[in-house]
C-alpha cells in the first residue's frame, strides 16, 4: 500500500473534475490529501510553483512558456487535455466596438502571458497594437489579478476591456464583446509542475494524475483523449504570431507523457 502524502496544488478554479476525485474518493484511493488554492494572480501561482511552495499546478500553457524562456524556469507539464478557454472579452457600456478601444486601458491578469495572447490577437485583427503609452493612441495592459479584480477595476472605470471567465452574471452594463473560443481549433489544459521535484516524486505524480482521470472518466463516457500535443502545438504558434515566443515551436521542449501514460 502507498503511504498517505499531502499534494499541495494550485488552480485559477474548483472544478468539477476535482471535486468529483475527492467526492468521489478517487484521491483517498490513492492514499492522497489535496490541499487546494485557488490562485488570484498566475504571476503569484508561477512564482509559487517555482519557489516549491506548490507540487502541481492548472495553469494556462501560455504562462508555462512564459516562465520557461523569460525567467528560465525549469518546469515541466505532466497532463495535457483537450480543453475549451471559455474566456469572453468583456468591455464597459460605452465601449461599442474594437476601435473605441483605441487610447484605453484593459485589464489584465498577467501583461505577458495567459490569455492575454489570444487577446493580442484579436486586438491586431482589430488594427490596435500595444505600445504601453496612452498619447500613441494604442491601448495598455495593466495588472489587475484575476476575474475579479480585472472587473472590478472595469466596474470602477480604471479598465475599459478585460477577459472574463464565460458565463460569469455581469453588472454596471458591462457586456460580452467578443470570445476567444473562435481562435482555438485545438486548446490544452495542463498539469505542471517543476522538472526535478517530478524526476523525485513519479510515483505521487502518477498517483495524482490517475485519481483526475478516474474522475474525469466518471464525468463522461468513461473514455479518455490522448496527450494533446496538438493544442500545445497551437498554442505555441498563437505566442509566436504576437512575438512572445522565443525559441522553436516544440511542445516536447516542456512536456512529456511519460506520467500520464502510467497513470492510464
């Protein structure tokens, strides 16, 4: 029998995969304790995860590439699903259009990574190009945190334009503009976690893993999808149409299937 370990994980949200895997006892199962945070910043959960203060973490791949290539973290994603972002762009009730977007400020949670990349897209398309000065007539990203704070900062008239979780009641007339689920053909949703402290704990990581996909199959068919390389591919080459990107589009660069296969 595996001896019982606490798994300290971190995630933008409780969601139904997790609660079923405890709910259902498929972490007990595996002789594990989740302690979860729910995270208010990815810049906070990412500088946490490199810090040791987290074992695993859902995150955005966006942010995974951030903190690989620009503060040469040494991270490494263990799960990758198809998934759907369900993120809406959500604007003030004065904004109408794209263009009434020139010279504003839009919230963000981080200014460099997360879905600030498929919203640089979608501003491009729209012929607006961040410069990070108001009097060019370009619009800025300013760090409000995550859903919350980015609303709040649009409900008090601090931020014109944010991402906003889809579906989310919204208040003060603020309303959906647009939606990042068009960009997607593919979108991956990851479990990551730092290379070494994986390399020293496979066994927890495979433990972890298989409790997500008992519970993951309990919500379904009982079929589970293959490592989605696709949707990291996809991702990868939405970062380095803005220029974020900084070396070759290669998943295998941060991922590996070696856990997720012995945990299926």
């Amino acid at each position: 029998m595996s001896e019982r370990r606490t798994l300290k994980v971190s995630s933008f949200s409780r969601t139904k995969q997790h609660d079923r895997a405890v709910e259902g006892g498929y972490f007990r199962d595996e002789e594990l304790d989740i302690e979860l945070d729910l995270t208010q910043a990815s810049k906070t959960q990412m500088g946490q995860l490199v810090d040791g203060v987290w074992d695993l973490v859902h995150t955005n791949f966006d942010n995974v590439l951030y903190w690989s290539e620009d503060h040469d973290a040494d991270l490494l994603i263990v799960s990758a699903v198809p998934g759907i972002p369900r993120q809406d762009l959500v604007v003030r009730p004065e904004i109408k259009t794209y263009a009434d977007l020139r010279g504003k400020v839009i919230a963000v949670d981080a200014a460099e990574s997360g879905y600030v990349t498929p919203l640089r897209v979608m501003l491009a398309d729209a012929d607006l190009h961040e410069t990070g000065l108001l009097d060019n007539g370009d619009y800025v990203l300013v760090e409000f945190g995550a859903t919350d704070g980015r609303v709040g900062a649009m409900e008090r008239g601090d931020a014109f334009a944010a991402m906003v979780s889809e579906g989310r009641k919204l208040e003060n007339g603020l309303w959906v503009m647009d939606n990042i689920n068009r960009l997607y053909t593919d979108y991956a949703s990851i479990v990551v976690t730092r290379r070494i402290w994986a390399e020293q704990n496979e066994d927890l990581v495979v433990r972890y893993l298989r409790a997500q996909f008992a519970a993951a199959k309990s919500l379904s068919d009982g079929a589970l999808p293959a490592f989605d390389w696709a949707g990291m591919q996809e991702m990868m080459e939405m970062r380095q149409a803005v220029g974020f990107l900084r070396g070759p589009v290669d998943p295998t660069r941060f991922a590996t299937t070696h856990y997720f296969d012995k945990a299926i």
